[in-house]
C-alpha cells in the first residue's frame, strides 16, 4: 500500500495479487473508498512493501521494516485525507495480517518465524503513530537553529537569493563551513523530506529546494578549495539506480573542508562505471550511498564486482546512507573496511585510518 514504484519479479507480482485479492475480498468498504487509480496504485506497490520484508529478512534486520511501517504509515496519512485515521489503521492493521497469512503458504521456519516478528512490529508501530502520532522536530534541535530556519524558509518560498545571502551572512560571521552542512544543509534537506512525506509541500517543491541547496553549495567551492591539501581523495557515489544524492554530496563537500580531493560520480553510477572510475582517479577511499532498502542487494552486488576486479580488488571501500544505518555490522557480511552512520563519523574514522592529524575532525 505503498505509493512507490518497483519493477517486481514474477513470483511478487503474484503475491501481491493475491494479497490484494485478499484484502477486498475481506474488507467489502474498500471497494468504495478506493477508485480505480488508487486500486491500481495499491496492487503495484504491494510488490514494494514486500521487498522491503525480504530485503529486512536477507540482513536480518528489524529496522529496516521497522523503519519502512512508520515511514508509509506517516506517507498514507498525509495522502488519504478522506478517510479517517483510524481507517487507515485498519488498512494498514489488516494488510500486515494479510501479508503474514499468504507467506505462511509458502514459507516456514525460522524466515518464516522472523517474518512474522517483522510484521507483528509493523502493526504495533502503526497503532502507535496513529493513536499517537509524534511530533517531534529536529528543526528543533541541535546548533544553529535559527540559521536553520531562516534557509529552510528560503529554499522553500523558492527564493535564491535570500538563501545565498543567508549562508554569506554567516560564513562572514565565522559559522564553521562544515556546521553550515551539517546543521543547516543537512538537518533543512531531511525537514524538506518531512514536508513531502506529511503533504505540506509537492514533489516540485522538493526539487527546487534540493536545487536551490546544491546551488548554494556551489556557491562555496572557492571557500572549501582554498582548504590546505592532504593528499588523500576519495570517490563518492550513489549505487544501482539510487538518486537520493545529497547526502553523498554533502559527504564529499565535508572531506573536501578537511583536505582531501573528492571525485563525485553522481547518482544511479553503474558497476562497471564504478570500476572504470576507480581504476582512473586511484582514490585511498570509495564511498558508496544507498538511502533505500532494496537498493543493498545492489551495493552488494557491485563491492564483489569491485573486489573480484584485480585492478580495483585493494581499494578501501566505504558504505553508508539510511538504508546502511538500518543494518547491523554489515561489516562483517560485506568485504568493506567500514560502515558509517554519518559524514563526519566516515571523515573521522578516514583520519583515523589514514594516520590524518588530530583524530576527531567534526
């Protein structure tokens, strides 16, 4: 009941009929509270919630569904205004019982067992949201507050210029560079998120406010160049057809404050580009993203790619991005040196590793 988008196998598509088929059959109101494109919209992205089930049992990860039931339960009410909360939460309520009553056709053990965990915690975090829906902001919390503010209010209202004056302001007024990315760029980017996601604001206004950023960031590349160089650099990128980016952006402008030479790729990087590229720049350190969940099985893909290359086989690889913060010490599934939750926890281990100064740099 997702509203994203998936290309699913055959075996999902199947399923996914046959939960839908499930649910309308039991819950006869259904049929007048969905038309035909909200019915169509349902059946396509069932396929979704339910990758996201195999992608949380494949790294054994109850975060990750955790994660995603609070996530579409928040999307479902911001976008279903004509129903009421508490029908929604029986949409959702039943649809998880649903989900587990089809798998137990096909699957046992302990999947089956962890599968069920898995759904049991999405029907409780749902009840919760819904009964009580939380309400805190982190616009609310951390440094610079109302520097915060003031950008968000800019790229929102779509005003260029007021945003780039903004940041001048306060670089002029000696706010560190890399606080600017870290409390404002970040913490504005993930409130602009928030907005889509409760349907404060459209898909377009997201992007202008992500331009608007990406611009102002730009803005800044004679202060973060004039930073003494270290020697070191680093290859960032976004893996599979990943194109949530700036983050990764952000990273490389943050290794780029303290030193080293970035070489971003951009998003949606194929494997072979990947190598291709390492081979080219010789960078100490690759940093791949992957901000969604079923895009790990794709970053996995392309490490042993990485790894069974001999040209590329011995560089130091990094991973991060949401989707890596939802998992337990893929370290150790994954041939990586390291798995970090934010910029400045990668630029501190990197000084760390590479014998860089002082060890704590953010």
């Amino acid at each position: 009941m997702s509203l994203l988008i998936l290309d699913p196998n055959i075996e999902t598509i199947i399923t996914a009929q046959k939960i839908f088929d499930v649910q309308f059959e039991k819950d006869v109101k259904m049929s007048t509270e969905y038309d035909e494109k909200r019915k169509s919209l349902m059946l396509r992205d069932i396929s979704y919630n339910l990758e996201c089930l195999n992608v949380a049992l494949e790294f054994n990860s109850e975060d990750i569904f955790n994660d995603y039931a609070l996530w579409i339960c928040k999307l479902l009410d911001s976008r279903m205004p004509d129903l009421q909360k508490l029908r929604i939460k029986t949409h959702m309520v039943d649809h998880y019982k649903y989900i587990s009553s089809v798998l137990k056709e096909t699957m046992n053990g302990q999947k089956l067992d962890f599968a069920e965990k898995l759904l049991s915690n999405a029907i409780k975090i749902t009840e919760a949201e819904i009964d009580s829906p939380s309400n805190l902001s982190r616009m609310e919390i951390g440094n610079h507050i109302e520097l915060r503010k003031s950008f968000l209010s800019a790229i929102l209202a779509g005003d260029k210029r007021r945003a780039l004056f903004i940041i001048k302001v306060a670089v002029e007024s000696k706010v560190p560079l890399n606080e600017i990315y870290i409390d404002v760029f970040q913490e504005a980017m993930f409130e602009v998120g928030n907005l889509w996601q409760k349907n404060v604001i459209t898909v377009d206004k997201e992007h202008v406010c992500t331009a608007i950023t990406q611009m102002v960031m730009s803005d800044l590349a004679n202060e973060i160049s004039s930073t003494p160089r270290i020697g070191k650099s680093i290859l960032a990128c976004c893996v599979g057809d990943e194109l949530h980016d700036m983050g990764i952006r952000i990273l490389c402008d943050i290794f780029e404050l303290a030193g080293w030479d970035s070489h971003y790729i951009g998003a949606s990087v194929p494997s072979e580009n990947i190598i291709n590229s390492i081979i080219e720049n010789k960078p100490d350190l690759l940093a791949l993203s992957v901000t969604m969940p079923h895009h790990l099985k794709i970053c996995s893909t392309v490490i042993k790619d990485i790894r069974n290359n001999p040209n590329t086989k011995d560089v130091k690889i990094a991973v991060g991005g949401r989707a890596v913060s939802l998992t337990q010490n893929i370290e150790s599934v994954w041939d990586v040196e390291v798995a970090t939750k934010s910029a400045p926890e990668l630029l501190n281990w990197a000084t760390r590793e590479f014998n860089i100064g002082e060890t704590e740099v953010l």
